[in-house]
C-alpha cells in the first residue's frame, strides 16, 4: 500500500499555515517536508507531531492508497 499526504496538504491550506510554520509548531526538519511532498514513508512520530500541530487525526493528514498489484488481486 502506498500512502498519500494530499490530506495534510490541504488542511494546512484550510489553516493557512505554511511549511515553515508546520516544522515550528512540530518541531521537526525540513527533510519531514520533503518526504510528504514525495509521499515517502515518515515515521510515525513525526505523524504526532503533525497532528498535534494542526490539531487533528491521523486520518485526517493521510490515506492509504492500493497500488495496482493490491488491485488486480482483489479483482
């Protein structure tokens, strides 16, 4: 499964905060940044955080994605 971070995206959108306010307020590298924009693997700490700076739920900044091959088999 892949994960997409469209979610966190918007809500910071919503919220009005920028990319340097998110590392502020969640106290972490612009190297986090980078692996949302590319929808790559962060830990799950950095997770917390993120909800915790823009006071939300896991659910809420992520979502699992099928890839093709999880498709076809469900198929």
């Amino acid at each position: 499964m892949a994960v997409s971070y469209k979610r966190l995206f918007h809500r910071m959108i919503d919220k009005g905060m920028t990319y340097a306010q998110l590392m502020e307020k969640g106290g972490f590298s612009a190297n986090i940044i980078t692996r949302l924009k590319r929808n790559n693997y962060v830990a799950l700490d950095s997770i917390e955080r993120i909800c915790y700076a823009l006071d939300c739920g896991v659910d809420d900044i992520l979502e699992f994605i099928a890839d093709d091959k999880e498709k076809k088999d469900h198929d």
